[in-house]
C-alpha cells in the first residue's frame, strides 16, 4: 500500500476513533434517559431533555461523516488491495459502522418518541344528575387522584404546543362552554393543583346568562395561566350542512367568536373546540383561514408527540366525560398509556 494511501487509513482511523468516542457519550446519555421516569426532579428532567436535544442536533453531521468514513474504508480494499489480516479488519469496521448508524438510529428518536397526551373534556361542577356532563367537585378531584396514582401528570395547553412533556402519562384538561361552577372548583381544586385547564369559550352566554362565569371571572383565569378556546359564538353545529344552510351565520360563528375573545383578552385566539365536535373540511378550512392552528374533537384517542400531520393538528382527540363513561374512558386512558 502506498504512503498516500496509509496517510488517508490513518486519518480515517483517526476520524472513526472520534466518532465512535462521540457516539458513546450519546449511548451513555440514553441510558440516563431509560431512568428518567424514576426522576422526581423537574429540574433534571430539564437539563436531560436539554441536553438530548444538544445531541439530537449534532446527529445528522455525525451520520453523514459516518457514511463518508465508510465508503472511504471501502474504497481502500479496491486501491490498494489489502492483504488477508487487512481484509478482515476492514470487516470488522464496516460491523462497527453498521452498528453505530443503529446508535444514531436509536438516539436520534429517544425521548421524542413514546410521548402521548390523553384529552379530557369537561363541562360543568354542579353536582347535579340531571345533566349528564356534570360532576360535583369531589368527583372531579377523584378523578384526578385516579390519574395521579397510576402515574399520570397534569399538563398545559402550553406544555402540549411546545412538547414540553415526557412519556406517556400526560393529561390536557378542557373545560367546554364558561359555566360558572368553574370559577368555585379553580379556587377549591385546581389553583391549589397548578392545573391549568383550557377552556372553550362561546360569548353569546359570558356576563349575559346567570349558570355563565363573567368576562371579569374569565380575565382573572386568563391571567393565571389558563389558556382560552373559541368554542363557536352560539354554539352551533359547524358542518357541512349548516354551512350549505347559510353560509354568513357558519362564518359569523367562527369569525365573531375570534373576534370578540381577542378583544376580550387582548391576544391572539389560536385553539379552536368544535361545538358538538361536528366538523366538515369546509370548517377546517375556514379555521384555517382565520389563523386557528389547533383544534379539538370529541373523538377519543391519545396524540403522539411531536404531530406527525399538520392537519391532525385541527383533529386533537378529546374523551368527552360524563357520568356514564367517566370510568370507562379513564380505564382506556391507562391502558393505552401503558401499551
């Protein structure tokens, strides 16, 4: 073999020694990552997280050098024809690569993969029967321990938009409509919880209704955390069929609620919760057009972090709570969580 070409094997050796050095800090750092969920400490799970992504980012270039450096090695066997010890270490490397690209593989999906949020949908805290989507405040806290104590963790509309969650056990909280019980169980329940629900706000009934909360009630939530929804602004059907049956009073629903909430809170409404969760692309199409970027069913089902569809993102499934599934739906929430 020549100079020239012993030159290049030592730089690639050298070049190769580096990578696989790089690559097993990466295996070492998604070991840390298989006990995260032992971790009770936020603030690790932070600095974990941060750091995966600092990887994450590197891995790309790693994967291209680690191609490169591979064909490199090839192409020694054809110029210079390596003897039978050469061949066969020339082997061995080509097993280490294909071992290495399993390693990029595996960590360039860790901790971005197996990240699930379950939507819950609830109405009101009357402890009244007669409506079906109503639980008195203890039932509502019961759902809650429920949730805690098979491991689950209360998230934020915020939380959810930004992937800021871990695992599977990720709860969203929404709250349809403005009744005015849930005023009693933020101060009673939730504030204390730092639970932090979205709630889908429909105009025609705040301040003008006594069972509705006030906009000076619905400011102070805003202003503690919880996120607001369009939730239509007289709670119509908005399918295809109320579209076909007037199209100006379809628009004003969506248009009118926007607008009125943005006035209201002097900031952007980006979620939208279909009233009913009836939707036809007619209604996906015109959230669009008015700067919706997230929409809520009451279709059931998880969502897997990050979205693989934009468009699913105008499908986020909700389990609609009531008196008869309540149990029900948090039986299939645990079980698909631990699936």
């Amino acid at each position: 073999m020549t100079d020239s070409l012993l030159k290049v094997k030592e730089l690639g050796q050298m070049k190769i020694d580096q990578l696989q050095k790089e690559l097993d800090e990466i295996a070492q750092e998604a070991e840390s990552l298989n006990k995260i969920d032992a971790i009770s400490n936020d603030k690790k799970i932070e600095e974990l997280r941060g750091e995966i992504l600092q990887i994450r980012s590197k891995l790309p270039k790693l994967k291209e050098e680690i191609l490169r450096q591979e064909k490199l090695t090839s192409g020694l066997v054809e110029m210079g024809k390596p003897t039978k010890e050469q061949l066969e270490k020339l082997r061995e490397r080509k097993k280490i690569f294909l071992l290495l690209t399993l390693v990029v593989l595996f960590i360039s999906n860790i901790g971005f993969c197996g990240q699930k949020v379950f939507v819950l949908c609830y109405h009101s805290f009357l402890s009244n029967k007669r409506f079906p989507t109503d639980f008195s405040p203890e039932e509502l806290r019961n759902h809650l321990v429920i949730l805690k104590n098979n491991g689950f963790s209360v998230i934020s509309v915020s939380d959810f938009i930004n992937s800021k969650v871990t695992g599977n056990k990720n709860i969203l909280i929404t709250i349809d409509d403005g009744n005015e019980s849930v005023f009693r169980i933020y101060n009673e329940i939730l504030k204390p919880l730092d639970i932090k629900p979205l709630l889908a706000i429909y105009p025609a009934i705040i301040s003008r209704k006594k069972y509705a909360m006030t906009w000076e009630q619905l400011k102070e939530l805003s202003a503690d955390g919880w996120e607001i929804a369009s939730h239509g602004y007289f709670h119509e059907k908005l399918n295809q069929k109320f579209y076909d049956k007037s199209k100006a009073r379809f628009l004003f629903e969506i248009e009118k609620s926007k607008k009125v909430l943005e006035n209201k809170f002097q900031k952007p409404i980006t979620i939208f919760v279909y009233p009913f969760g009836l939707r036809s692309p007619i209604t996906i199409e015109t959230l669009k057009n008015n700067g919706f970027k997230y929409a809520f069913t009451i279709d059931g089902g998880g969502i897997s972090l990050p979205v693989s569809s934009a468009d699913k993102l105008y499908e986020i499934p909700r389990y609609m709570m009531t008196q008869s599934n309540w149990k029900n739906n948090l039986e299939k929430v645990i079980k698909k969580a631990n699936q």
